[in-house]
DNA sequence: CGACACACCTGGATGC
DNA sequence: TGCATCCAGGTGTGTC
C-alpha cells in the first residue's frame, strides 16, 4: 500500500535485520514482476552482505560491495521480516535468506513491483533522472515556481510528476493541495511564488507527518498484519467524497484528474 | 519538449 | 450464491 511514508517506515524497519546481515540465499517463486527478475539475481546477490538501505522516491536501494539490488513495492507490495517456518502465502513472489536465521519475503499481488540489480544505483536509469526529494533541501517552494512556468497542466499532475518532485503519491498530492488551499485542477503556471512556498511546505509536511504516524507501527515489523502505517482518521480529503469538510463543513468534491482520482474543497481550495 | 492516455495485474467491494 | 462491473495507494512508455 505503499506512498512514500510507508516505504520509508519499510526501510526503517527493515534496517535493523537487514544491515549488516549476509544473504546466504535467494528463492524466487516466481520472476514475473513489472520487470522480470534477472536470471542472474540469485547468483549476484548470494553471499552479499547488507550495508545500508537507502530509499530514493520510492525505490529501496540494498547497498553492497558489489552493487545494489533496487526494489520497488509498486501498488501493492509489502516486505515482511519473518521466520523461515512460516510457510510463504500466495503471492510471496521473492525471499531472502539472512544468515541470522529469518527471511525476508516480497508480497506483492498486482506484481507492479522490481526487483532489479545494478551495479551502480545512481546511474541506472529508474534513478538517474529523478527530481529531489521532498523532505531534503533542494526542495522548495521556488523550485516548483520556477519549473512550473508557462505549464497549463493541473497542479495536481505536476507536484505527481517524479521529474518535478518525487514520491508524492495520489494520496498525498490531494492533502497537500487541501493544506495548501489549492484547487487541484488549477493549472500549474497559474500559482503564484508564495502559494508555492505554502505548497512545499505542505508537501513536506503531510510527508512527515505520514511517516510519524507510520513510526507507530514499526514495533510490529515482524507480525504478519502488516497493515499500512497511515491512518485513514488523519485525512482531510482523501476517500472522502461526500462528505464534510473538517474546516468549513462543506461537502468534500471528487473529481478524475489525469486519469486518478482526486479529492478537494471548493471552499477552503481556491 | 509538454501533455496526455495507456499499459501492466489481482482482488475486494458493490450491484443485480 | 453467482457473476459482472468497477475501482485501487505507481510509473514507465508511447503518441500526438
């Protein structure tokens, strides 16, 4: 289920039995993800040990001596930290054996995941030409004034874009826009500088906040629940069509914009 | 280049 | 209960 909090509260929970560790084996069930799992996945990534995990947008990047395996959860994918007696359910397509005995397992039904290898991360060609993250300093609001100049598509589609900035998902596009009081159909070029500001300072706060609430769910990394780490009642907009604005008390507009579904207050989004 | 539609895939919810 | 339909949190690719 994952936006960009749920991949970061992954890789933080993933960190502590992952780095450091070895993988002494690799099982892939079955190889038919968004990009086939390459032939040679098992091989390379037998015997390496773990370094770091790094997360770039919403790819995982497992840092080795001899490169790095990129993994990507798509829609619907999760990672689990298990023991190896648990038997795999339909859909664990990808698990790594660690040498501290437990496993770690790719779940992903809808199989928009990757699993890939390259042996240099940041040139491969999913990560060379990414925008900046929004939670680091190259993000701000006059960068998105800028690049946006003369763009007549919707806002919405814009701060979506990973060329733009990355890892604002549909979920997070539609609250950043209603803590911003930006209608999401706006076009780009048509926002101003300070309105900008306002909006990548709530881009990265809606992330933040995401990813604190995603904390509370680090403890339970090993049970299988696995349920996604954001909580429904912490959304203004989000899935609530129909329904009162928590600010004005109007009810909350949904509309299809860029082919995703997007959620506003006519009201409090101008 | 920019803007947009489409593709990939499974399963859960809804409606008849 | 069964079946058809619609919808879903991503994002690379192809077309105009």
């Amino acid at each position: 289920m994952p936006e960009l909090p749920e991949v970061e509260t992954t890789r933080r929970g993933l960190t502590p039995h992952l780095v450091g560790k070895h993988i002494t084996e690799v099982r892939v069930r079955d190889a038919r993800l968004r990009w086939p799992v390459p032939d040679d996945y098992a091989a390379l990534m037998r015997g390496a040990r773990i370094d770091a995990i790094e997360r770039r947008a919403k790819y995982l990047l497992w840092h080795s001596a001899a490169g790095t395996s990129i993994v990507h959860l798509g829609m619907s994918g999760s990672l689990r930290v298990i023991s190896p007696e648990i038997a795999p359910r339909k859909h664990d397509h990808i698990e790594w054996q660690l040498d501290s005995g437990m496993v770690v397992r790719l779940h992903d039904p809808r199989r928009f995941g990757c699993v890939l290898w390259a042996a240099d991360a940041d040139s491969h060609t999913l990560i060379k030409n990414l925008g900046p993250e929004p939670l680091g300093n190259e993000f701000h609001g006059d960068w998105l004034f800028e690049r946006s100049r003369g763009r007549k598509q919707a806002i919405k589609t814009f701060i979506m874009d990973a060329k733009q900035v990355v890892g604002v998902g549909n979920i997070y596009a539609s609250e950043a826009l209603f803590r911003a009081g930006i209608l999401p159909t706006r076009a780009a070029g048509r926002v101003s500088r300070a309105r900008y500001e306002g909006l990548a300072a709530a881009i990265r706060s809606v992330l933040s906040d995401a990813i604190s609430a995603g904390g509370t769910t680090l403890r339970d990394f090993l049970n299988d629940s696995g349920e996604p780490g954001y909580f429904k009642q912490s959304l203004s907009v989000y899935g609530r069509a129909e329904e009162a604005c928590k600010v004005c008390g109007q009810a909350v507009r949904t509309k299809v914009i860029g082919q995703r579904s997007s959620f506003y207050c006519t009201t409090c989004q101008r």
